[in-house]
C-alpha cells in the first residue's frame, strides 16, 4: 500500500480507504494507492500555503534551480527503477517508458535553468517616478494530470512551477499515481524543501474536484478531457482563479503530393501508435491529396501492418490501452465505424502471448472516411488512423480546420511557400512542417487553440503561466 506526500508526511487517506492498482497488461491488481479525501485536500492546500513561508520561501531562485538540477540528476540516477514502475503501471513499452522519464528530467533541467533568468522590467514613467515591475509567484498551484503520460505531465506541470517558487498540490490519475509518488521520494531525497510538494492520490471526483474548488489555490493546471476541463475551469471562475487547460485533439497530418513519402509514411504510422494513440497529440486524422491518395494510403498501410501491441517486456510498438472503460470507448468506435460500412485499409496485430486479460486493442486503419462521421472529427484516444482525401489547398485548410479541436498539425510538402501558407493556415498551437512530434520538446511552447484548451505549457511561456507580476511606483521628487 502506497503513500501520499502532504508536508513532511507520508499518509494514507484521511478515512483509510484505497484504491487498488491495476495493470493493463493483464488485468490484474498489483498494489494500492490512498483513495484521498476532502480534508486530505485541504490539508496539502495547508502545507503548500506554509510553505511559501517556510524553507522554500526563503530560498532565491539560484537556489530553487541548484535543487531542481538535483531532482533531475536523482531521476536519471533511477531511471530504470522509474521506467519499470512507470511500464507497469500504464502498460507501455519500456523503451517508451524510459524515454518518458528522460523528458521527466528534462522537464526539471530546463526549468532549473528557468528559475533566475525571467526577470522583472523598469518602466519610464512620470518624471520624479521609478516604477520596477516585479515577478512573483501565484502562491499555491494545484496541478491535476491524466493518466497516459503520468511522469512526462508531472514535469511539465510542476518545473515551471516550483521553478518560479510555487507552493505545489499535485493530483495524479487514479490510474496512474505510481511513479509520482516514488517521483515525490526522490525529490525529497534531493533537498526540495517540505510542502513545495504535495501529493494527494484518488479519484478525480473527490479529490479532483475538491482541489479544483479549493479556496485557497491560487491557480489550476488541467490536463484531461474535455469534459472534465469545463468542470475544471467552472470550479476556477467560482474562485477567480486562472487556469490553464490542456485537453483533447484531432491533428491533422496534411500530405500534398509533392511530398516526401518515404519520410512522411514511418512518422505518420508512430504520430498515431505511439502509446497506443493515447497522446492528445496524437495526429490521428490522415489527409492526402487526391492525386496521390491511393498510392500513399498503400504506403501507409504497409507500415501499419507492422505495428505490433504488446506488454511492456515484449517492448513493441505499443502497450494495451490504458482501463476497460478506454477499451469499451476505443472499440465502440470501431464497431460504429464498422457499422458504417467505412472501409478498413489495414490492421495492427496483438503479440500472440500478450495476456487475454490485457486491455488490448488492434490498430485500424481506416479510409476514406466520411467527412461528416465520427472518426474524422471526435477523439478517439486509441490506435486508430482515419485517411481522408482533399482536392487542393484551400481544401486542405478547410479539411484540416474542420473539427473542434485545434492541438497539432503536420503539413507534408516540398513546397516551400505552401509549406509556409498552410502552416500559418491551420489553427494549432503548434504545426509541424516534414516532420511531426508528440510530446517532448519541452523547449517548445505547447497547448491548445479552440476546444483544444488554453494557456501554454513548456518552453519559457510556461514560467509566465505560473508567475505573475507587482508594479511598485516609487515617488522620489
Ligand atoms: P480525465 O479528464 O478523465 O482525467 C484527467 C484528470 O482529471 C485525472 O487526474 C482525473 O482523476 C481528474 N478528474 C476526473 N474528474 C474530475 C473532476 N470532476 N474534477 C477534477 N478533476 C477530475 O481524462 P483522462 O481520461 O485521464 O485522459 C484522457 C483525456 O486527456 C483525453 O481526452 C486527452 O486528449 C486528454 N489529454 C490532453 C493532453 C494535452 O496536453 N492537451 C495530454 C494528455 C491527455
């Protein structure tokens, strides 16, 4: 049974009870968390307020950056203990696993760099006047993460945080809380000082929503579904509270018929399994040009013929999904699409011996798909790619643009002005152009446009989220 991290304290729920921990893999359950309550909340809300005046508070931001450095040497130091927990716990290939934990820190290299380089401003003002514009932190962050990149999110919603001198409330997935909680030891171990970090496990209807209409935060980072994230920020506006909200996605891959094929077709395939299309960014919409539309879609389907699922050990393409309710989700729109009669140009295979209790699914491939249906506009969040042709630019824009959603997009061309027109074309925080990547980057600010979310997280524009700024006007005569 596992703890969770308020202040100093390792504890277990408030009322005692847990949650069990399930693989994916097979179905089975293999530890417990603390299923926190709502006085666990205000508790971890309490500590990360003390904190702001404790030992962490006092420290400068040189000094929060030397101790961030030192979190992310620790997580290097037990990379591989962490990826195990983390396969475990998701399902996914280790190798995907022990790249999710290099980004983790990364996360906290870079932002340790961040902590004393976003400086303050001297504005010219009245004469007799100085006026210097000061960076703060907010005060207390809560940060509530989902489930398919559990330590990645963990990085990327609480270095920037904590870099700019944040009291931090951390609520994982209850899916997923596993490697957050050893992530927590590790911190400690590395010299973060008590209360700059909690963590409270459980469910997101508890505890989420009890961190999210808490009083005493002074900011919210989501990163879930959409539907969550309304509740999410309704609970923010209650409290006047900023929130940042980074939620679904349907990117297009836009392939024109000069492009480079042989470059494109390896990267579209990953763009769309890589952990099992459980990626918000994920680019699970396939739009070619007519021209070229039977051709490249052949290419394509040769690769994804080769995609294979399986457990973590077996090290494939992808894991399982990530809980039965996923699986049910994924497969009911397969059987729709099906349904439909829309046809299917490949599959994906499942490892012979991958447990039949796993949440297995097998990749699909599908085209041409109906504008209008399903598959082409609503997030699927599983190993499911759906072809689409287009006649020529303005086609492709409109195509591209057609959905909710507005998270990623890739322009596939040789042509360098359409390369630049479309890019510029396509509403997405962030357009990939002959290349594509899901996650990682945390240089590159990253976040949604339309139903896709706001606010921006990685990069510098993160540290901005999670600070605000005091004008001092000073009369000197
Ligand atoms: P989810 O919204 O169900 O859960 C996300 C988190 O919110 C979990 O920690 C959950 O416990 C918590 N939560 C649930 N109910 C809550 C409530 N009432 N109040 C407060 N918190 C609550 O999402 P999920 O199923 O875990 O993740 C899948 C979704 O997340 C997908 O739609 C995906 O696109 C999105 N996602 C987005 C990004 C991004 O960066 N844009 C990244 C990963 C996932």
């Amino acid at each position: 049974m596992k703890k969770m991290l308020i202040g100093d304290q390792w504890v277990g729920a408030s009322d005692g009870r847990s949650l069990n921990v399930v693989s994916p893999s097979d179905g089975q359950a293999f530890d417990e968390i603390p299923r926190g309550t709502a006085h666990d909340v205000d508790r971890a809300v309490q500590a990360a307020r003390t904190s702001l005046t404790g030992a962490w508070g006092q420290l400068n931001a040189m000094e929060r950056g030397r101790i961030m450095m030192r979190i992310a040497q620790k997580v290097l130091d037990h990379e591989e203990e962490l990826a195990q927990i983390e396969a475990k716990d998701t399902g996914k290939p280790m190798t995907t696993a022990r790249n999710d934990i290099k980004v983790l820190a990364r996360y906290f290299e870079f932002y340790a760099g961040g902590a004393d380089k976003l400086h303050g401003e001297t504005i010219p003002f009245l004469n007799g006047h100085q006026v210097s514009l000061l960076r703060e932190p907010l005060g207390v962050t809560a940060h509530i993460i989902p489930w398919n990149y559990p330590a990645q999110m963990l990085g990327r919603t609480l270095a920037p945080a904590l870099a700019m001198g944040n009291g931090t409330v951390l609520k994982p997935a209850e899916d997923t809380s596993l490697s957050a909680i050893r992530f927590a030891e590790l911190a400690l171990e590395a010299g973060l000082p008590a209360g700059a970090l909690n963590i409270v496990t459980g469910l997101g209807e508890e505890v989420g929503a009890a961190l999210s209409g808490h009083p005493g935060i002074d900011f919210i980072s989501f990163t879930g579904s959409n539907e969550v994230g309304t509740l999410v920020q309704q609970a923010a506006a209650r409290n006047a509270v900023k929130c940042v909200l980074e939620l679904g996605g349907k990117s297009p891959q836009i392939v024109f018929e000069d492009a480079d094929i042989e470059r494109a077709v390896p990267t579209i395939v990953r763009a769309i399994v890589q952990n099992a299309g459980q990626t918000c960014t994920a680019g699970s919409r396939l739009l070619v040009q007519k021209s070229i539309y039977n051709k490249f879609v052949q290419r394509v389907a040769e690769e994804f013929s080769k995609v294979r699922a399986g457990t973590p050990e077996m090290d494939l393409d992808c894991g399982p999904l990530m809980n039965r309710a996923q699986l049910k989700r994924v497969q009911a729109y397969i059987d729709q699409a099906n349904a439909q009669g829309i046809a299917v140009i490949a599959h994906g295979q499942i490892a012979q011996d991958a447990p039949r209790t796993g949440y297995f699914v097998q990749p699909v491939f599908f085209g041409p798909v109906p504008r209008d249906a399903a598959l082409a506009k609503e997030e699927v969040f599983g190993p499911v790619l759906a072809a689409m042709p287009f006649e020529d630019e303005s086609d492709a824009i409109a195509l591209a643009n057609g959905t909710d959603y507005g998270l990623l997009a890739a322009v596939w061309t040789e042509n360098a002005g359409r390369l630049q027109r479309v890019a510029k074309a396509v509403k997405a925080g962030q357009v990939f152009m002959n290349c594509y990547g899901a996650g990682g980057g945390v240089e590159l600010p990253f976040g949604g446009t339309k139903r896709s979310g706001h606010g921006r997280e990685k990069g510098f524009l993160a540290l901005e989220e999670v600070s605000t700024t005091k004008t001092l006007v000073h009369y000197h005569g």
